[in-house]
C-alpha cells in the first residue's frame, strides 16, 4: 500500500504547479535533479503495484536535509521504481555514485578466493571485522510499499530459507514481536538487535509501519553470521567476527550469501539483481554490491594526522565513529569502510578495503616510532 | 476490460477478475476477489492488534476488515490507510487512543462499520445510527458566563472546521492543503473590527515574527507524537501551514495542522460569555465569508462538525478554564466530582501535564451529541460549581458531590 499517496488519479486534476513540492530549503540528492518539468513529465505515472513519484520523493521533501550531509532524498518502492522514475533516478543515482551513467554495467563477484590476503591484519590494531550487505526477494515490493501480508511471507520465506542451512551457518530466528526478555536482553549484549527506526529519513518513507509485525533476526549458533529481516530492505545479512581476519569474514559471508540466494531461487523468489544496476535496494545510495566492508580500528595517531581525510579519499574509504554512521570516534578508534556502491564488485570493494586499512596500521606503526609517513601516501586509487 | 486469471495461494485456487475502476489508483485494489478466497486473502493483511489497546482495536473484527479492506473513497483513501496510525501506536494501558482518522469526510460514510462503533465508544454512547447531533452557537443563551477572576485566571473556547470538498490532513494533496489555506486565509481577510487580523505563513514568517508568536503561546510546531505523523499528518510540512490572529489576539486560527481549521478564541480572566460571544461571531463570520466564495464547511446531521480524528467530532468543541483549585484537587472526591459535572482535568500544558500550582485546565468532557451551548453551559455550570467548593473549602465547610447530570439532553 503506497502511504499517503494512494489518489493519484485524482491529484491529476490540479496543475502542475498547484502539486509541485517547495523545495527551496532543501539540500539532498533528490531535490537537486527535480524539476517542475520532470515532476510533470513523471507524476501520473505508477508502477504495476501502485508507487508513484510522490511516494518515492516524500521522504526527500520531508527532510530537507543537512548543510554538511547530502541525503539522497528518494526510495524506491519496488524493483519496477527504478525502471518507471528512471529519468529522476538516474540523475541521482549518478551523483550520488560518482557519474555512473545509465549505460554502465555492474560487476557482481562473489568468489571470495578472488580476494588476495586480508587474513593477516594485525589485531592489535584491528579490533573487528565485519561485512554487510542487503537483499531484496523478487516479487514482492520493498519495505516502503509493502503490505502486512508481503511482509509476512517475506518473513516466512526467509525463515524457511535461514533455519535450513548447516553447518557453519546453523542458527535461529527471533521474531520481534514474540521474543523473550531473555533473548532480547541476549540480543543486546551482542549488539545483534535492531530497533523501530525512528530516523525521519526512514518514516517519512514509511518503513516502520506495523512495527514489529514480520520483523526478526537470524543468526548463527556461532554469532558470526546474521540476518536482519524487514527493517530497512527484505534482508541485511551480516557476517562479521573479532580481530583482523576479513577474509575469513569474507567468506563466510559470500558462501552464506550463496546458500541463501539458492534455497529463494528453488522457491522462485530469488534476489532482486540487474546488471546495470546489480542489487536492487530499497535506497539508491545502496545500489551495486550494497556492501559496506570494514573494521574497527585504532588510528590514534593517523587520525590526528593532518593528511587522514586526504589518505581515506585516495584509498576510497570512509570513517565512522564505532556506533555506525553519524557517531564519533571512541579512544582513537575508527570504524573503516569501503566508501563505492555501484560500479565495482564485492571483491573490488574489500580487496580495498584490506589493502588500505593495511596500509594504514602500517601509518599508524610509523607514527608511533615518531617517522614520516609522506613517503607512503598512496596515489588516487 | 476483465481477463480471468489464475493464482494459486496456500492450495486455494482463487479465481480473480481484473477490474478497471476508474478512479482506483491502486493497481494492488485493481484485483476484486470472489468467493470465500476473498476472506483468506483478506486474513493474511489483518493486522496483529494482541498487543493494543485502542477503540480501532476494541471495534475491528476479521469480519468487518475482510468488508471493508478493497473499499475505496472516492478520493482513493483505504481502510488500511485510515487505520494505520492505530496499528503503529498500541496505545497506553491507562490511556485509550482513537487508533483510526478519516482522510476525508467521505472515510465516515464508506467505513463505517469500523467508524461506527468506535464513535459510539469514544462519545460514551452516542450511537451515530439513530441519533442526531444539535448544533447551536447562539452564545446569547448562555448565562452566568462571568467567573470570579481570583479563581480563574483564562477562559478559552476552541474547535475545528472543515472545507468540503478537499481531503483532510492525513489524504489531502499538497494542491489540496495550499487551496485550503487560500480558501480560508482569503475569508479571513474579510473579517472587520475586533476580528481585524493577520496571517502569518509558516514558511514565510520571519524571525522576528516566529519569536513574538512564541512569547504569545501562538506558534505550533510540526507534529512529534506518532500518534499524528504515523497519520500522514506532518507531510510537506511547513507547506501551507500558517498561523492567523486577530490584533487583540484574542481570536487565533491554525491552518492544516490537525485539521483544516482549529478556531480559537480565548482572553485573561474569567469572562467565559465574552470567549463564547467571540467565539461564535468569528465562526459565523468566517462562515458566511466562505459560503460568500462558493465554500462550506463539512457537517451533517448525524456526526456535526467533520474533523479528521473521530474523538473531535459533533462539536469539535473544548471549553476551558485556567482555574487555581488548590484546596478542593487535594479532596479525594475532586474526580468523583469532576465526572459528575461532565468536566475533565488537564495540567495548564494541555493534555497529558501535570497542574502547576493547584492551577489545573478544567473543560468539557463530552464533543459529540450536545450543542455548543449546552456544552459550554455545562463548563459554566461546572466551573461555578467548582469554585464554590473552593471557596467553601476556603471557610473550612464541607462540600457536596452533585449528582451526575444527564449526558444526552
């Protein structure tokens, strides 16, 4: 059910410039590429399930966003979006993943042994390691749009699919809306659970509604391998592990992926994928792997260096403080990641993601001994 | 153009027709189901409401939600829609919530299985299939309207309106909510002598402006409590919002926050009758002047006044004093007495604070089934009532609690 914006027929009967959003205050991805042309050209136009152009740019008029931060400003509500708003989308898309064009292709490469090293990170420096990406289950339509009964049997296939695997990748569900204190207190502690979004880019999206209803979380009797269910795409599955192997957590993470994507495929609900666009997500900024590979790492010293922003450009990395996107940094620790979607595989992603923060302890090591590090400055990479 | 198809779901064979409606927007209601198939479908939708505790929850059955669950109005607003601000709020033991709004005054007619019985529930009774709602705003009616001022501090009279024929806060379009402030803004203009006054846009407003509406208790902000935004209400915000007062301030009207229109009229001290007098000529006035350009308000005879939540209905109306009860808030029969009166309390914030200072906001309980004057009456009546326990309290006599007077007159 598209929220709030069901009557798009009748919208039609006002011009133009009566339904046109003020978007003079606004600073995001979405509001910089429309125009009351394209709103106009766009606006009595649906997909088969019903998401309209006001249902995809809500959120963006809704927030208008930081001076410093650019949101994106617009969601997709099925895979259909990206093909029948293509001439809002595909503007966005290429701003926001660095002037990929309509025509370019997508590299998907999940074949962990293509990664060179990555198992020898010192963990002195490298606390974790972790690698997460989304999935969405062909056929139904994405978190922003989705009905109570999609939600549902998203979940019901995805526990079907997640409570069959062996092995390694042996575990349970925890449904939210009938966990226990206990296994929610456990869910806690291992920073495993996730909350109701209260994000305004997120409601305004409409992607808490029915909270809980169809939301859980899987992971495995090892806790290394987890997968969040209907919280902002159909699936976040995450593989991740103390210390400094990435590459163990890589491949966990790809052979989980795989297994995964062949139990929905048998039920012929396999994952959202085009080659132009790779992983369909419910956030552009999410297109392409929808990987984001890093650690938490000590750079006390790096950190205060007056290079470390330029360094984490080259390397096409970014920071984030240990809470997660828009925290701060705790005792010099930083969490490090791949900075690119679209536009390169998953072992592009973190072959990078290895070979900088490598790099970087190596820095770190160096500034310690109180020696120069200009020498070791890469180029662009 | 129907073209039979085929989809199988859970072993039933459900036998679908693809039907063109020519308003539907939504291709998902595009599919009209048939048979029993209809019922089960419908079941895998129906919201899980084991944990809430609102009037949509207490009233909505498997039964009514299959009914009503393809139905559309004819603006296109859904069943789902309309009651998703209760699915997303479970509601407070203590406090019961609505849990359903309408998106446009047609959602009373076309849900009403489910809006129904929550009305009946919500207005203690009032049963929307038989009864017929008084409106009357003839505040010449009104007597012993004049408080004493050492007890009660302000005096306030609001309610909402609504323009026929544009969708309400949680449906309307951005086109809709702007023709809404034209409409109302324009007529506005119109209005002369103590009335004369001012709108004051929200996106528009300077800062200058913004922080004298702040120091005059006018401003309102863009809704926070889920119970509103998971309505649709905030969207767009501040897009056709604004703030409209008379120079005396004493007359004030909100623009597309909640509802289309909220009206209020309001003064220091305890002159209820002048709040009233006010209160009623700037509504018909405003009236007159919409009704002038080819506008109504939304009304009918069973439901009064249409206002996007069903708890605002009929009157729409809170009468209300600022009022210092120190001595008799500490009696353990205040509530009994209070309820008796048909008066609820509030703290001097509004709903849900606390009294500061033994002053507590005292108004009408009751929205739906009386008249603005026999509301209003019932506050003044209430209010003196209240005073004189005070005052008795005062010279050390006892108080008596009054017998509850009759709701429906």
């Amino acid at each position: 059910m598209p929220f709030g914006n069901t009557h798009n027929n009748f919208k039609l009967n006002y011009k133009v410039e009566e339904e046109y959003p003020d978007l003079s205050k606004h600073n995001n991805h979405m509001a910089k590429v429309l125009t009351k042309e394209l709103y106009g050209k766009l606006r009595d136009k649906q997909t088969s399930s019903g998401y309209t152009l006001d249902d995809v740019i809500q959120t963006g008029i809704d927030n208008p966003g930081h001076p410093f931060i650019m949101t994106v400003g617009c969601v997709a509500g099925d895979e259909e979006s990206y093909e029948v708003f293509k001439d809002l989308l595909d503007p966005v898309i290429s701003d926001r993943h660095g002037g990929y064009k309509p025509t370019d292709k997508h590299k998907t490469d999940l074949n962990f042994e293509n990664l060179k090293g990555g198992d020898d990170l010192d963990p002195n420096y490298v606390l974790s390691s972790r690698v997460r990406t989304g999935r969405s289950i062909k056929g139904y339509t994405l978190p922003p749009h989705n009905s109570r009964g999609e939600r549902r049997a998203i979940e019901k296939l995805s526990i079907e699919a997640l409570t069959s695997l062996e092995g390694e990748f042996k575990g349970k569900y925890y449904p939210l809306k009938s966990m226990t204190d206990a296994e929610q207190e456990q869910l806690i502690n291992d920073h495993f659970l996730f909350d109701k979004p209260v994000s305004p880019l997120l409601t305004c999206a409409g992607m808490a509604r029915d909270w809980p209803d169809g939301r859980g979380i899987w992971h495995n009797d090892d806790k290394t391998f987890l997968v969040w269910v209907n919280e902002e795409d159909h699936l976040r599955v995450i593989s991740m592990q103390k210390g400094g192997n990435m590459r163990e957590v890589f491949r966990r993470f790809c052979v989980g992926l795989q297994k995964i994507e062949e139990i929905f495929k048998k039920h012929n609900h396999g994952f959202m994928w085009n080659e132009h666009l790779g992983y369909i997500l419910t956030c552009p900024s999410n297109l392409g792997t929808g990987l984001r590979g890093g650690v938490h790492v000590k750079l006390p010293k790096l950190s205060t260096h007056a290079k470390f922003e330029e360094i984490l450009t080259r390397l096409r990395l970014q920071k984030r403080g240990t809470g997660g996107v828009d925290t701060a940094s705790v005792g010099g620790v930083f969490d490090i990641s791949n900075a690119d979607r679209l536009g390169s595989s998953e072992v592009e992603q973190v072959q990078l993601v290895v070979d900088g923060v490598k790099l970087m302890v190596e820095m770190e090591k160096k500034l310690e001994k109180g020696e120069a590090i200009d020498s070791m400055i890469p180029a662009q990479k | 153009m129907p073209s039979p198809s085929l989809i199988e779901s859970k072993g039933f064979v459900l036998l679908t027709a693809f039907t063109f409606f020519p308003e539907g927007p939504n291709a998902y209601l595009k599919y009209h189901l048939f048979f029993i198939s209809h019922f089960y479908l419908c079941s895998s939708e129906y919201p899980d409401l084991r944990q809430h505790n609102n009037c949509m929850a207490s009233n909505l059955t498997p039964a009514i939600y299959a009914k009503l669950c393809d139905k559309t109005t004819p603006n296109g607003y859904t069943l789902d829609q309309a009651i998703q601000t209760g699915v997303d709020n479970p509601g407070h033991p203590f406090i019961k919530t609505v849990g359903m709004v309408a998106g446009d005054e047609e959602s009373y007619e076309v849900f009403a299985d489910l809006l129904d019985p929550i009305i009946k529930e919500r207005h203690n009774g009032y049963d929307p299939c038989v009864m017929k709602h008084p409106t009357d705003l003839d505040s010449s009616k009104i007597h012993s309207g004049q408080f004493d001022d050492r007890y009660v501090l302000s005096s306030r009279v609001r309610t909402g309106r609504s323009i026929r024929g544009l969708s309400l806060p949680p449906a309307c379009t951005r086109a809709e909510r702007r023709e809404v402030e034209r409409v109302v803004v324009d007529a506005l203009a119109g209005l002369k002598g103590d009335l004369t006054g001012r709108y004051y846009s929200l996106t528009q407003m300077t800062e200058k402006e913004q922080q004298q509406l702040i120091d005059d208790h006018f401003l309102f902000d863009k809704p926070v409590s889920p119970l509103l935004t998971c309505a649709g209400m905030a969207r767009d915000w501040p897009d056709a919002r604004g703030i409209w007062h008379n120079n005396e301030k004493t007359f004030l009207i909100w623009i597309n926050e909640e509802d289309h229109t909220r009206v209020i009229s309001m003064e220091k001290g305890g002159n209820m009758k002048r709040v009233f007098d006010r209160f009623c000529r700037g509504l018909k006035e405003v009236e007159r002047l919409i009704q002038e350009r080819g506008w109504e308000f939304m009304w009918n005879e069973r439901l009064g006044y249409i206002l996007t939540c069903p708890s605002n209905l009929g009157t729409g109306l809170r009468a209300g004093v600022h009022v210092k009860l120190p001595l008799l808030s500490k009696d353990p029969r205040f509530s009994k007495i209070l309820d008796n009166l048909r008066l609820q309390k509030r703290g001097t914030g509004g709903v849900d604070t606390a009294a500061v200072g033994g002053v507590f906001d005292i108004s009408n309980l009751d929205r739906l089934g009386q008249s603005e004057v026999q509301l209003v009456q019932t506050v003044v009546d209430g209010v003196n009532y209240l005073i004189e326990c005070e005052k008795r309290l005062e010279r050390g006599q006892d108080i008596k609690v009054p017998p509850p007077i009759k709701q429906f007159k």
